[in-house]
C-alpha cells in the first residue's frame, strides 16, 4: 500500500467528501492520534488528551497491546481506540491514514510519541552503526513517514498541531557545551536521531508557516519510563503534561520550537 502525498487530488478529495455518521465535522470533538501510544509518556498524553475532551486514537506497534491499554481508558469513560501503527512498515501507516479518513475525515493533533532506545549504541568511537541505523529509521524516518501520510487530514483541521516528542539530548548546542549535564550522554545513534527529528520541526514550521497547522519539538523531561530503563525524576502522567499543553494550543500558539518544562531549549 503507498502513502498518500501532501498533493495527491484523488486522495484529498476523499477527505474533503467524508461524512461521518450523518455529521458534519463541524459536530465532531477534535481528533488526535498519538504514536507508541500502548505505554510510557505515550499513554499517559493519550489519557490527559481524551480527559481534555480530544477523540484519541492510540497508536501501538502491537495492535494487541494498543486495544489493552485501550481498553483500560474506555473503561475510565474515556473516547480512544487503538490502531496499528508500526513507524518502520509504511503498509500500516498508510492503513492508518485510510482508517482516519474514512471514520474522521481530518485530523487535530498528531503527536509522534513512537520512539527507541538501543543496547548496542554508545559513543561515536564505539556506538554500533546498526544501532545508528536502527534508532534514525524509527526515531527520525518513521516519524517523517507518518507525518507526511498524516498531513492532507491535518490540512482539513482549522487549528492543526504536530507535537514532536524530542529530548534534550537532541540539542547541538547543549551535547557541545562541556558545562551541561549532559556533555557525557554520548549516545551517537539516539542523539543523533532526534537531533533529525528536530530538523523535521524547523523545516517543517517553515514550511507550514501560512497554514494553520502548528508544528513543535517538546522534551517532556526526565520520566520514569522503559525507554529510560526506569530512572528519571518525573513520572510518566508528569512527563505528559507538556506535549498536551503543546497538542492544545490556542489561536495564539507559535510554531517551530524547541522547548523543555524548564523553558526554551537551543537547536
């Protein structure tokens, strides 16, 4: 199956036609979809999303583990479903997008949450190339694919927001300056991989500047999360707080940032 493009007519006039169930979009709540939603930081925005009144469909690799955590929101009253969206198999993103279009017709907020970590990557003399590999197809490539298959039904929102998952770690500025915290995290591949992720958000802002489309990279901290092996000083409903604080942003939100709960972050 082949994702659709920004400029595909056909594609976009399927959108454009969509009625779902007798309403006119105007009479549905806002819609967002949230990748690597099934645990973590992933989770947790997708239950604050849907508490904030957002129809929330949950992204998970494992469609089996995505109707799980699903399920345990429903049960809280909650408006999620889980979809299949594996970042490295570009057959389920473009399924996704079809499923999107045909029950929503558009789409709110995209928040590309999904992401890795690798055992073999370490410092640039020693980090595995495969690891590299791996973690820039997931956390860079894949993120990529899924936004740009998720666009045309962005395009239909009147107030579209993309919120990356980013990491200060990402930072050139910060991974130079031998006085930050976080000049010994060498991890080539990682940093690497969401350092792209964050030429994504500035390339992409620029681009998107005269839609209504808002498009920023968010650190949500330190959590306490798999990826992290469990460590970190903020719980996963902590670390949440601040990409759905970026997922909802008024009429006022500014585009293209780098930003951390302590405040801005340099590129």
């Amino acid at each position: 199956m082949r994702i659709p493009k920004t400029n595909d007519p056909s594609y976009i006039e399927s959108i454009n036609s969509a009625n779902i169930r007798g309403k006119s979009m105007t009479d549905l709540k806002k819609v967002a979809l949230v990748t690597g939603a099934n645990k973590g930081i992933g989770l947790e925005i997708a239950r604050q999303l849907a508490e904030a009144d957002i129809a929330v469909i949950m992204g998970a690799r494992n469609l089996q583990r995505g109707r799980h955590a699903a399920r345990d929101l429903e049960q809280a009253g909650l408006a999620v479903e889980a979809i299949e969206i594996d970042l490295t198999n570009e057959a389920t993103i473009a399924a996704a997008v079809e499923t999107i279009a045909a029950k929503y017709g558009r789409l709110d907020i995209l928040v590309n949450n999904a992401g890795i970590v690798d055992a073999e990557d370490g410092p640039p003399s020693l980090g595995s190339t495969a690891a590299a590999r791996r973690q820039m197809e997931t956390n860079f490539l894949g993120t990529l694919a899924v936004t740009q298959a998720m666009l045309p039904l962005l395009r239909r929102s009147t107030t579209g927001r993309i919120v990356n998952l980013a990491t200060t770690l990402g930072s050139l500025a910060i991974n130079g300056d031998p006085t930050s915290p976080y000049y010994e995290a060498r991890l080539i591949g990682y940093n690497a991989s969401k350092a792209a992720l964050n030429m994504l958000t500035v390339q992409l802002a620029a681009e998107l500047r005269d839609t209504p489309i808002v498009v920023n990279s968010v650190a949500p901290g330190y959590v306490q999360t798999d990826l992290t092996g469990g460590n970190g000083f903020m719980t996963p409903a902590e670390g949440a707080r601040l990409p759905v604080a970026y997922a909802l942003l008024g009429p006022d939100a500014i585009s293209g940032s780098f930003v951390e709960p302590q405040g801005k972050v340099p590129w």
